[in-house]
C-alpha cells in the first residue's frame, strides 16, 4: 500500500506535507477533497481528520496522522536515509532547527497565513477583504522580517547552512504573498530576498506550486 496524502491538490497545507514528500523521494497517492463540497466535513474525512482540515495523511501501514508541519517532520525521520536531510541529528543543530521552526510558526505564519486568507482566499468565498486588515497584517510581518534579515545575513538558512524543515515550511504562504498584492517576499531586504529565491526554486517546491500530484515512483 503507497502512502496517502488525502487533501486538496491547491491547499497550501497539502503543498507543504507534498514538497517534502518530494524532498524525501517518498511516492505517494493524492486522494482529492472537493472543499467546495465541504467534503473536508463529511463524516467520513472527520473521522480520521476531527478538526476538518486538510491534509491528513495515511502511511503505508495504516497509520493516520494529520497537521501538516507534523506529517513534515514524521516523514523526516521515517525517510532519514533518503532523498534531503531535513532536520539535523546531533543535539545542538536539531535544537537551532527547533528554533527555526518556532520562528516559522510564531512569527511569519500568522501574518503571512491571514494576509493571503484576506486578499486570496476572501473573494473565493464570495466575501470582501479588508484592505486595512491587509495592510496591518503586511506591516506587522514587515516588523518580523527585519529579524530574519538579521538572521539570514549570519547564515544561509534560518537554522544554519543546510536547508531543514522550517525553511520549507514558509514555501506556501510566502508565495501567496505576491498573488495576495504584496512583494514584500523581495522587497525586504537582499539576505531574506536571497533566501526566500533560494528555497522558491527548488524543484520540490516547482512540482508541487501549481497543484499537486500523486507520484508513483522515483
């Protein structure tokens, strides 16, 4: 049995536990939720899903787990020994990785994720943005991405040299940005500009940016 990514093929939390299955080299079946059906609130989908959200994925042995960030990282340790490292091994780098994962979540997500809802997502549901709640929310991650400028000018990724997890884990909403009316992913300054071209080009995330896909095999 190939693992199961049960989501939609356009959800940006589906697009982050897909990249790293791609990252991984792990094949995969994408089982489609129509959300515009509200299939994602079948009683079905909220058995294994109980807040009704995509993703939820369904490994190979029947073991179900859901939230993207922790079908990242369980996917990580699973496939160690294939395709990126993803998260360091030894105690001090797995610890800086914690912590950049921390900064993604606490930091960048919320502004970003309610930015692209607003301008993005708002107008798909028939309902008018904010522009004031927009703006707010661009200069409250502006605020946020003078640290990682800071932080990107000592290193090349935020949790060190090598590209982990939590960079990847900005892949999503962070290109939304753009489409939402907001270049502030290249206006920010040159080490998060370079950062932010860095990871947007790898071929993980190109496969997976205009929807995703099942993969058979590698």
């Amino acid at each position: 049995m190939v693992l199961k990514l049960v989501g939609a093929g356009l959800s940006v939390c589906t697009m982050r536990a897909a990249l790293v299955l791609v990252e991984k080299k792990v094949p995969f079946e994408l089982v489609s939720i129509d959300m515009m059906k509200g299939e994602h609130k079948a009683p079905e989908f909220v058995s294994k899903q109980p807040f009704g959200q995509v993703p939820y994925m369904i490994d190979d042995d029947g073991f179900v787990l859901y939230e993207s960030r922790a079908i990242c990282r369980y996917i990580e340790e699973k496939y160690a020994g294939q395709g990126t490292p993803l998260v360091p091994t030894d105690p001090k780098g797995k610890a800086l990785f914690e912590q950049a994962a921390s900064i993604e979540f606490a930091n960048f997500d919320p502004f970003a994720s309610k930015a692209v809802f607003e301008n993005v997502f708002k107008p798909m549901l028939g309902l008018t943005p904010d522009k004031a709640v927009f703006d707010t929310l661009i200069s409250g991650l502006s605020a946020k991405l003078e640290v990682y400028e800071i932080i990107l000018g000592k290193q090349k990724y935020l949790a060190g040299d090598e590209i982990t997890l939590a960079d990847l884990f900005h892949l999503p909403y962070g290109s939304l940005l753009k489409t939402a009316g907001s270049d502030i992913m290249s206006t920010a300054g040159p080490n998060v500009t370079r950062w932010f071209n860095d990871i947007s080009q790898r071929q993980s995330w190109l496969s997976v940016k205009d929807g995703c896909k099942s993969v058979s095999s590698y």
